[in-house]
C-alpha cells in the first residue's frame, strides 16, 4: 500500500506501514523489515523480543512539509549472552531526535549561512541547530591535519573590528584548507600549538609564509627546521604603500589641489590603472617630483618581485633599490623593515610561494563573522572556520 512512500523513504530494511499529515507536518510510520538482530557482544542472532521502545525522529521534508518518523524499536534477548540489547539503526545517532540526512542537511545550511537564518527556516531552536552543526562539525574535521602538511601559512585576523583580539590562522598552502585557528596570537600560543607535533611532522614542513612579525620568525625557525621561512610579497607591497601614504598626505598640505583624488592613481599596480588613473598619474609628475620618485621607487619595486630573478639576483637587485631610495631621502621606515627582512623576503624567489591563499582565506573568514553576527564561544567560531574549507 505504501511501496512508493517507502521507495521515497530510501532506509534500508525499513518499510513505510502508515501516514499521518496536516497542513504543516507529515509523519510516517516506519518498521524494520527484519525479524532478528545480531547481538552487539558475541554476534549471536536473536529473534527472541525483549521489550519495544517507542521514537520519533525528523527527517528531511517532504513536499515543503516537516517530515517525522515513527517507529518502535527493538530489544532482543541474546541466546547465548541472555543480556537484552537494541537492534542496531543505520539511519539515526544515538541519542539523537533527527535522523543522520536531516542532521547533514541542517550542517550544510548554517554552513553557508548562519544559526539564525537556518533556526527560522527549520523551526528549530538556536539552541537545537547550534547542537545539530557542532556534533556534524566534529565529525568532519579530520583527525590529523598536519598528517601530509608540506606548506604552512601563518596570518592573523582580529576577531572584532577596531580590537586588538587576533586569533591565528593556520593554512595548507596546497590544499586552501585551514588546519587550525588558535585563539590569542601570541608567540606562547604559536610554540604551544606546532610543539604538538610529532617529530615527523614538523620535519615534513618545507615552507611557512608569515608576515613580518617577528615571533612567528622565531618560533618557527625554533620547531621546524627544515622549514624555508618566506615573507609574503604582498606584506611587502602593503607596507611600502602604507608609507607612500604617509608621503602623499605630507605633500597634499603643499599641494591640496593638485593631490585631491590622487590615492588610486599612487597606490594602485600602475599596469591596473584607468585612463582617468593614468592622466591623475601624470599631473602628479609634473606637479611634485617627490612623490614622483616615490611612486617610480613603489613601481621598480613591484616589478623586482614580478620578475624571473632568482634569490641571489632579486637580492642584488633590492639592495641596489635601498641604495638608491636612501640616497633620495624616501621611505625611512619600510627601509629598515625590508633590510632586516631581506633573507626571508627574497625566499619569495626560490618557490614564489606567497600567502595570497591565506589573504582568500581570511576574506572568507570575514563573511562567517558577518553572517554569524560575531561569535561568543571560540570553539564555535573554530568549528566554523575550519569546516568552511573543507
């Protein structure tokens, strides 16, 4: 009478026996096809019925509506043992009221979207669709990610805008996937976190790329000695337009006129320039030979780096680039950064690794934060980073 129902319901050795619905649910009621079970402690079959257990679990809707099994389930007595045990089920988690679909279904959900949104949509509550992705969560995270880790990224994000609350991101340079957040960055945490590897994981690590802070220097070069530590290129570019910045607001109280409009024009890759960028560009020459050479040092830069140079050559090439911006009096500060930096940053040369993925990965972790409106627990915030690149 209900073959297609059951054909729907797609649960092995169970058969749909009865159907109840209204205008907002429907429940099915299922039983095992099977006439025995086999015993959990010495795999004897039994068919001899202890006692039945009534339950009712959700399911994945049908038809728009909310779907609920009922069933009843078994204990039997074991022969040999003469202990009672439940007959096993396949479709549905101990202890759990949805079955193990509907529990996949509400974790792919909050995954791309948030507690809140899937808690409305569902008609659950926040309480029951947070337990739902946290036990699926964990389920997902593989039990060693470090297991086959060649290339590590190290980066910080700050956990709310305008604080000082960073937590450590740490990535798989091959694969995009984060392998672990860390609350706090700080250097305790970081040594702490990489101690925990075994010797031939720490030993399998060829390359890290950090940016310029010095305790991930440190400690990396402490616990993963095969490692080559590179400084990502575009920390590079970042900082030395952090100080052509500071350069154009210096000139703009000489020349407010002339540099209205000028941030684009001076910071952007000049190839990416539009016409209007470009002819801004021009007036800027023409107007103030400071930020003229500036920007020609910010450009001969960047073309350093997008070069086929190898180490020793890029090396060269950089030293020169620091010979002569000292000599014009321009970027004090990154030149000291990119002095005491230069090994690590023309490691940059020798696999062109950068830690652009982790720039993505950041960007992404970003989204999480705004859907989720922030996070009280860090290890849901965890939870939720790691699975969203898996």
């Amino acid at each position: 009478m209900y073959k297609i129902l059951t054909q729907i319901l797609n649960i092995p050795n169970y058969e749909v026996v009865g159907v109840e619905t209204n205008d907002e649910q429907i429940t099915l009621d299922i039983q095992s096809t099977m006439k025995d079970a086999k015993c959990p402690r010495c795999g004897k079959y039994s068919s001899e019925l202890h006692e039945n257990h009534p339950r009712i679990v959700r399911d994945l809707p049908i038809c728009g509506k909310a779907c609920y099994l009922r069933f009843t389930r078994r204990r039997f007595l074991c022969p040999k043992c003469q202990d009672p045990f439940s007959e096993p089920l396949g479709f549905v988690k101990e202890h759990r009221d949805y079955t193990n679909r509907y529990q996949a279904r509400i974790f792919h959900q909050v995954k791309e979207n948030n507690v809140t949104a899937v808690m409305r949509l569902e008609y659950l509550t926040y309480e029951q669709v947070e337990s739902i992705f946290l036990t699926e969560a964990k389920s997902y995270i593989p039990d060693n990610p470090f297991a086959s880790l060649k290339r590590l990224g190290i980066d910080e994000i700050s956990l709310r805008k305008g604080k000082q609350d960073f937590v450590l991101i740490l990535s798989n340079l091959d694969t995009g996937e984060v392998v672990d957040v860390i609350e706090k960055r700080t250097k305790e945490k970081l040594h702490q976190r990489l101690e925990q590897l075994t010797s031939v994981e720490r030993n399998q690590i060829t390359e890290i790329a950090i940016d310029m802070w010095e305790p991930y220097a440190d400690v990396c070069s402490e616990l993963l000695p095969n490692a080559v530590i590179t400084v990502d290129r575009f920390h590079i570019a970042k900082a030395i337009n952090a100080e052509l910045k500071k350069l154009k607001n210096k000139e703009k109280e000489q020349y407010p006129e002339a540099l209205k409009g000028s941030h684009y024009a001076l910071l952007k890759n000049q190839d990416d320039l539009t016409d209007a960028q470009q002819e801004s560009l021009v007036k800027i020459y023409e107007i103030c030979p400071t930020l003229k050479m500036g920007h020609r040092l910010k450009e001969c830069l960047r073309h350093i780096f997008e070069s086929h140079s190898t180490k020793e050559k890029a090396t060269q090439r950089i030293q020169k680039w620091l010979v002569i911006s000292a000599s014009k009096g321009l970027f004090p500060d990154f030149r000291k950064t990119l002095s005491n930096w230069l090994d690590n940053i023309t490691n940059y040369f020798l696999q062109r690794t950068t830690s652009g993925i982790v720039e993505g990965i950041n960007n992404k972790i970003k989204l999480i934060k705004r859907r989720a409106f922030g996070f009280r627990n860090f290890e849901h915030f965890r939870l939720r980073v790691i699975v969203a690149f898996l």
